[in-house]
C-alpha cells in the first residue's frame, strides 16, 4: 500500500451509528458539511484514571509535532506527567477550580511558547510575536490525535504561571506558560462533584456568520 492510500484510509470518516448523534446536532448544528471529529470532540472534566500507554502518549505528541508555525519555529514545548508523584507536582500549578477535577487524570501536561525566534536565521532572537498563536495550533493537532485514538483532552487557561515554571523549571526568560492539558478517558459526570457534573456535556458555539464575514465587519450579522 502506498503512503497516499495509506493516509486516504487513515483520514476517511468513520460511521457514527443511526441515533447516537441526537445530543450533539441539538447542541452542536452545523452550518456547513464537516468532518466529524471536529464537532464530536468536545473538553470533559469528568476522566477515569485508567492508564494511558505510552506509546499512544508519544503519538499525541508527533500529531502537535507536526503543527505549522511562523518560519517553521515551531516554537511550542509540552512538558507532561504520567507517574502519579509527577502528576501530584504539576497539579499544583492548576488554579484550584481546576485541579479538584483535572488532577484526576492520567496524563497532565503544560504548553509553553518560546518568547524569542531560536532557530539561525534573520529572525533569531528577535521576539516571535505569534509564538503563542502557534503554539496553539500544536495544541489543537495534539486534541484532534487524542479524539482520533478514543480519547479526551481538556485545555485550561486556569493555571499559575509563575508557579508553574517554578515546579518544572521551566525558564521565563526564554518560554511563557500558556495552558494546562488533562488527558485521559472520558468517564462518567458522577464522577464530578457539583456544580462541575451539572455543565457536563458538550457546549455550543456562536452563528458561523458571527466569526466568518465576507468583504466588511458587521456587528449585526446573525444567521
């Protein structure tokens, strides 16, 4: 089989049985035809703790790896936790409303984005203003990888960065904390304590005219 037919094979739809969707298209109607996965995956706050193998860890990791960046800087840096001593540690960089549902998770990590171009070039140390921007699109390929392979991530903006750079020795003169990531199975909401069980479930998203506008802004706007 060549690459070609072996990606083509990789990226196909997968069927989703008649009826199972009837949560998701009362919560999450599309305006245009897209690929599943980008309206089934969804942040839970609700994981099991059962492990995640590490190999299936690593290819979440290549997924973000192959993100696109500003002159290819690539400037984003994931560090993550996987024993349960490490995942105690970096826990406590998570604001509280956060790690009493995040800690319980099997992989935790931190994206940080390198504050300065690094690569040689005519760029290099000059500060990289879309560093964060990039650094999302790593993220974003990271969640998409975990939904493709049954599995569920959570960002959350909620962290203490200073303490967080503290805790994995992370230098602030060369890399900014932007998010913090739970990663693990989904579980069920009883395993939330309120009110975090009541908001449990996939959240809508604003009119496709609200945030794509053809030749001018227009406030007004509304599908």
């Amino acid at each position: 089989m060549s690459d070609t037919e072996t990606l083509s094979t990789m990226i196909r739809p997968t069927a989703v049985p008649e009826g199972s969707q009837t949560l998701l298209s009362r919560v999450r109607p599309v305006e245009a035809e897209v690929n599943p996965m980008f309206v089934e995956r969804w942040s839970p706050r609700a994981f099991s703790d059962e492990p995640i193998p590490a190999e299936t860890v690593r290819t979440l990791f290549e997924a973000a790896r192959w993100a696109p960046s500003s002159a290819n800087e690539q400037p984003w840096l994931f560090v993550y936790a996987v024993s349960p001593e490490d995942r105690a540690r970096f826990a406590q960089g998570l604001a509280p409303m956060n790690r009493v549902w995040a800690e319980r998770a099997p992989v935790l990590a931190f994206l940080f984005a390198r504050s300065r171009f690094d690569q040689d070039g005519p760029f290099h140390g000059h500060a990289n203003p879309t560093a964060s921007f990039d650094a999302g699109a790593a993220w974003m390929s990271l969640a998409l990888q975990a939904h493709l392979v049954g599995l569920s991530t959570h960002a959350m903006g909620g962290i203490e960065r200073e303490e967080v750079h503290r805790l994995l020795g992370v230098p602030t003169t060369e890399f900014s904390a932007v998010i913090g990531i739970a990663i693990g199975h989904r579980a069920e909401p009883v395993a939330l304590p309120e009110p975090y069980a009541a908001r449990e479930g996939p959240s809508p998203r604003r009119p496709l005219s609200e945030m794509a506008q053809e030749g001018h802004f227009s406030a007004s706007r509304k599908n």
